[in-house]
C-alpha cells in the first residue's frame, strides 16, 4: 500500500513496483484516517508512507481485532535524509527507511526484505545509523540477562536468527518449521522484551551477549616432526 499526500509520487511508486512480479500495490491513499481504514480493510504486508511520525506509530499497531498481532510493515519514503527523520522513523516502528530518489531495484529490494520480516535501511542512512546513534529505547527496570532468561528455548533461536540478520524464510529452514510458527515466535520475542521491532531485538541480541561476530579462521600450523629431506636439485646438462 502506498501512502503520500502528492498524487504523482504514489503513481510514480505505483508504476516502479507494478514491474516486479511478486508485488502487487493493493492500494493507495493521502495521509489521514481514511488511510488507516484502507489499511485495515486491504490488510498490506507493507506500507510505503512519507514520514509522518504520529500515523506512523497508529499504522504499526495491529489492525482490528480479526486478525490480532497482525501490522504491516512500514517503510518510510522520505525526501529529507535528515537523522532526525530517521530515529524518528525508527522509534515510530518503521522496519525500513528509504529516499524517494532511491532506485527502483532499491524500492523493490525494500518492499521484498519487510514483506519477509526484515528490515531494509538505505545505504546513504546505513553508515550514519552505526556511527551516532543508539537507537535502543530507554532500558527497562529489567536487566537483558532477565529479559532474555523469560524466552523460550525456541524463542533463543529465532532470535539468534534476527540477530545475525537471516530473514523469517531462512529461519523457518534452519528450524525445520512453517513460515507462520516463526512470524508468530517473532512477535511473541518482541512482547516479552518490550521491543517495537526487530531491529532493536538484533541489538539488544548482540549487545547481551547472545550472538557473537564471527572470528576469522586460524592458520593451519605445519605438524610436528622431522623434516622432510629437501628434493635434490635437478641436474641440468649443457651442449656447447
């Protein structure tokens, strides 16, 4: 679903996405409450919207009650790559973040990684997100160690598996169970840890400890012993 006051940017996006085969846009409306009506009568996997904070946070809260825990994942599209915008973004619980003069393989690649789960930032913000922000929220009276020690056995491995940045596809496969059982793992882990997306769960995964980066694998050291005798140089005879 497409969701900006300017008529020609949402047809702009509209056309941009109607050639990947694997999107459909279901629907496309202004900023406002008849947006929030659409999206809950349409039910989108992802929503591309301007950066509107407070439609934002309402947008990534379920919608209705016939399908509880269910939000789509949000995007936002905006022309300003201001870092107030994005830790606002962020905080409001967008999954992606994305310039309006993004590419169109950058646009496609961004609505394909939060329809499965994941989170998609654009490279011109990835950089200044690592270097001056933390973009976890206030701790909690709880520690990470208590947090971490309420989840599940099952709920510890897709956790690992967000934070070593697999998509709910992959962990599905390593886990050997349906796509839904990991969606539904996902957003049980975000309640426990009072976390508004799992960007912020991939976080709090490394920071505690959970996940660690991978080392780089050793030389492997010649074995012991003698040594063995040295190949006789090979004689070279001369015609004069």
């Amino acid at each position: 679903m497409l969701v900006d006051n300017e008529d020609l940017v949402r047809r702009g996006f509209r056309q941009a996405l109607g050639e990947a085969p694997d999107i459909t846009v279901v629907a496309d409306a202004r900023v406002g409450e008849e947006a929030l009506r659409m999206a809950e009568l349409r039910r989108p996997q992802v929503v591309l919207v301007d950066a509107e904070y407070e439609f934002i946070r309402k947008l990534t809260q379920p919608l209705g009650t016939a399908v509880p825990g269910i939000a789509p994942g949000v995007i936002v599209l905006t022309s300003n790559a201001l870092d107030s915008h994005l830790f606002w973004s962020l905080k409001a619980g967008a999954r992606g973040f994305l310039l309006k003069s993004a590419s169109q393989d950058e646009l496609i690649s961004a609505v394909r990684a939060v329809a499965d789960g994941a989170a998609f930032l654009c490279p011109a913000m990835t950089r200044r997100l690592i270097d001056r922000f933390e973009i976890l929220p206030p701790p909690h009276e709880r520690s990470h160690a208590a947090a971490l020690a309420s989840l599940s056995g099952r709920e510890t491995q897709v956790l690992r598996g967000i934070a070593m940045g697999r998509s709910n596809q992959e962990i599905a496969h390593e886990l050997h169970v349906t796509l839904a059982t990991v969606k539904s793992h996902v957003s049980r882990v975000l309640a426990k840890l009072e976390l508004p997306n799992r960007m912020h769960a991939a976080l709090m995964a490394q920071r505690s400890g959970l996940v660690h980066p991978p080392q780089p694998p050793r030389a492997k050291q010649a074995p012991a012993g003698p040594c063995p005798p040295a190949r006789p140089e090979p004689v070279v005879r001369r015609a004069w």
